[in-house]
C-alpha cells in the first residue's frame, strides 16, 4: 500500500518538476523573441538619428539637390510617425527609397564622396541597414526557435495552459525593403 | 539548414563535449590507475596515488587554459586590441553580425602580418576575441570579411574554443603519461615490483599481462587520441564555415575569402605548430595541395567552398 502511494507521489512530484522545467525553457524563448524584437528598434532608431547628420553634410556640397533632400527628411519623419507594422513597413521602404537615391546622387559630386565625414556616414547607415536586416533575421530566428518549442508535444499542452501564443514572423511584401539596399561599396 | 537544426547543433555540441570530457576522464584514470600498478607492483595504494598525481596535473592544467590559454595566445600571435575608432568598418561588419547571432560583442585584435589569416579564442562568448591579421583586413572586401567574421564567431557560438582548449590539453595530459610510462620501462623501474610481490604474494602471471596491456594502451592511446582530436578539429571547421553562412546568409562571401586565402603564399610568422589549429586556414603549409590525412586539423580548402557552394541555390 504505501509502496504504491510513495509511487504515485514520485510520479506526481516528477511531473511538476517536468511542467515547471518546460514552463521555463518556454518563457526563456519567449523573452529571447521579445529582445530579439527590441533589438530592431533599436537599429531603426539608429538610422533615424544619422539622417540629419546625413542630410546636413550633403546638403553642404549639394544644396539644390533639395527635392531628394527633403524625401529623405520627409520619409524619416513618416517612419518615426507611423503607426502599426504594415504602416511602418512602408514607411521604412519609402525611406529607404529616399537612402538610396542620395546615395546614387552623391557619384555626381566628387567632392561630397571625397569628404570624410560624409564617407563615414554612408558606411554608418549601410551598416545599419545591414543590422537592421540581421536583427530582422535574429527576430525570425528566435521565433521559430520558441514556435517550435511551443507547439511541439508534449510542450504545446503546457503552452495552452499557460497561454504561450505563436509568435508572428516578420514579413514583408515587398521584396525590395527585405534586402537591404546595396549602398555598401567595396574596399 | 534550418534555423531548428542549428540551435540544437549548439545543444549537440555542448552536450558532446561533456560526454567526451567524462569519457576521457574515465579513460584517463583507468590509464593512470593501470600504469600505477604496474609501476606499483600491484600495490593499491601506489596506483591511485599515480592516478591521482595524473589527473591533478591534468586539472589544473585545464583550469590554467581555461581560464589563461585566450591571453597566452593573444600574446604569442602578438596580437593588439583595437577600439572602433582605429577601424570602424572591422567593427561595424562585426557588430553586425552579433546581432545577427545574439551574441555579445567581442574584443578585437590585430596581428601585423600581410599574411592573411584569423582566429577567435575565449571562454565563452562573453570573453571572446577575434583576432585577424592586417594582410587580411587589407585583401578583403566587406562581404569577404563578414564571411570570415562569421566563421570566427561561429568557432564562439558553438563553444569550440572550449572545447579545443579542453581536448589539446587532455591529449597533451595522456602524452606525457605514456611517455613517462614508456621510459620508465626502459630505466627498469623493477624497485618496487618485488615489494608488491611480497606483499600480494604470487599474482606473477596476472601482473605480467597488466603490464603488457598497459605498455599496448601506452603505445596506442597517443595515437588515437591524435586522430580523434584532428577528426573533431575538422569537423569544427566544417560547423564554423555553415554557421557562418547561418549569421551572413551570403555562402559566396565566405567561399570568395577562403579561396583568396588558399591563394595567398605567404606564411604567417607569428603561427607555429600549437596555435596552427586555431586559424581559419592552416597558417603553415600550404594546406589544399596535401592529400588528405587523419592528422590534418583543417579539411581542403576545395571541399569547403564545394561545401559552401552548395548551400547557393
């Protein structure tokens, strides 16, 4: 008789123990997606900050390029405004658009692609648009590790519990806002 | 190449080199316990002190690489630390990448040498370096070098340093054993033999066969241990170079780099025959030429962009 309870409490003390184990590893994965997640913020915020930096140096050397100027301007304001993804998302691939026009623009002026400053703003932002597309991945990463984690058996019991939701992948339509535009050039 | 399949890579990995730890260890102590008897003449006592002499030494070795082999190796590469203002493109790429991996931001160096090579060592990836030389900071263009970048913080990621350090110094424990035994044989060492006859009393012909098993282990276990070390060394390598692909999703980066790597003569000075393991590239010999061996530490630089090409669809 008490053999079988003794049993039955082992059993039932090794079960918490496993719930509690998943439990952790779940919540462990799920504050992995949310750094994840705040880590593309940070790099968006990254790029807003060098645009005016950008805008004013060029903007030295190439004043009556003002149309492109002022997108550029423009677009990152709309960025910084926007509300919800699918808003953001464009706002991001127009400016992003913008980016790439001064850029392209700069060939024309010897002298701005001459200026050092303005050289080691154009691989500060083509870095960060490179991290932003890392921190993307790292995102989509981290999601399908904890999706992964959660729906399979017998996790997905304890993640219907516990209310662990499936985390979004970050996708966009547009193919071009995916790759991150090539302003990198080759040393 | 599933994100999936690399996270539990990572969990493999770990899990792998405890095991091969215990197991070494295990084999390590039977090694020296068995050595101790003979030498012992049987005597219980003699072969756990042999044993246990072994194994301190094999300890505090490990804990000395562990916690010193990053440092030591540094300084013999003569590698200096850079801030980002000395390069700030280096640390953008690395920086990058970091993020692409979640990993914390590693100390980078410098080794002045146009020789193109890299390494990473450290701990764990919070006490990570990345060291390359100028030569190839220099030869490299951003995608190359992210490609390496990855290959290095990969060997960090899947915890290989660790794991190198703890097997090179575990190997180099067991050599040295059965090297002592080995001579010892030679010197005679018969002292104690008759002793232990006189205290066990008879137990001639099993004492015999211990010995001749211990002098077969002593000759043989260097031997494999080698293999066994190169063949997991490669193996790495392989991981580090699809991990790098993983972080840069861009295999031609990396596949560019390694074939201008494998076509630069140049021999890096600094790089001997301990720390050879460590680069990206076998710093010493020109290493694609070689057919393949079972003591190479590096697999043909040919099969690992194949490798890597195959993952261009």
């Amino acid at each position: 008789m008490t053999i079988a309870v003794l049993i039955i409490l082992g059993v039932i003390v090794l079960m918490i123990l496993a719930i509690i184990g998943v439990y952790n590893s779940l919540v462990q994965k799920r504050i992995r997606c949310q750094e994840a997640w705040s880590q593309i913020d940070v790099q968006l915020k990254r790029r807003y900050d060098l645009i005016p930096n950008l805008v004013e140096t060029v903007k030295g050397y190439a004043a009556h390029e003002k149309e492109t100027l002022e997108r550029v301007i423009q677009a990152r304001n709309q960025a910084i405004a926007a509300q919800g993804v699918r808003q953001q998302a464009e706002a991001e691939n127009m400016l992003t658009g913008a980016l790439r026009q001064l850029f392209a623009l700069s060939e024309a002026y010897p002298n701005l692609k001459a200026n050092e400053n303005f050289l080691a703003l154009q691989e500060e932002l083509s870095s960060t648009e490179n991290r932003i597309s890392f921190a993307r991945q790292h995102y989509n990463d981290s999601a399908a590790v904890y999706n992964t984690a959660a729906q399979s058996f017998p996790n997905n019991v304890i993640a219907g519990m516990f209310g662990f939701q499936r985390q979004d992948y970050f996708e966009l339509e547009d193919t071009a806002m995916r790759q991150a535009p090539k302003v990198s050039f080759n040393r | 190449m599933a994100v999936e399949t690399f996270y539990t890579q990572i969990a493999r990995n770990k899990r792998n080199t405890w095991l091969l730890i215990i197991a070494f260890a295990v084999f390590f102590i039977a090694l020296g316990l068995l050595i101790g008897h003979v030498w012992g003449g049987g005597e219980v006592r003699f072969s756990i002190a042999t044993a246990a002499a072994a194994g301190g030494i094999a300890f505090i070795l490990t804990l000395a690489s562990y916690y010193g082999g990053g440092s030591v190796l540094l300084g013999l590469s003569q590698a200096k630390e850079i801030t980002k203002a000395d390069d700030p493109q280096l640390f953008n790429v690395v920086e990058e990448l970091t993020i692409a991996g979640g990993l914390p931001m590693p100390r980078i160096f410098l080794i002045n040498d146009t020789a193109m090579n890299a390494f990473a060592t450290g701990r764990n990836p919070k006490h990570a370096c990345v060291a390359i030389t100028t030569g190839l900071r220099e030869k490299l263009t951003r995608d190359e070098l992210q490609g390496v970048l990855g290959h290095e913080l990969s060997h960090v990621r899947h915890y290989d340093i660790l794991f190198a350090t703890l097997i090179a110094v575990m190997v180099g424990v067991l050599v040295m054993l059965c090297d002592i035994f080995l001579r010892s044989l030679w010197w005679g060492g018969g002292g104690r033999r008759s002793r232990g006859r006189d205290s066990r009393g008879g137990g001639g012909g099993a004492m015999a066969i211990m010995a001749i098993i211990a002098l077969v282990l002593a000759i043989i276990s260097p031997i494999l241990a080698r293999i066994i070390q190169m063949a997991i060394s490669r193996q790495r390598e392989y991981l580090a170079d699809a991990g790098s692909v993983e972080l840069t999703r861009n295999p031609e980066g990396l596949a560019h780099a390694l074939a201008k790597l494998a076509d630069d003569p140049e021999v890096l000075e600094v790089a001997n025959r301990a720390t050879a393991p460590l680069y990206i590239i076998h710093p010493i010999k020109k290493f694609e030429e070689r057919s393949e061996s079972i003591f190479d530490t590096h697999p043909p630089v040919r099969d690992r962009i194949e490798r890597l090409m195959a993952l261009v669809r």
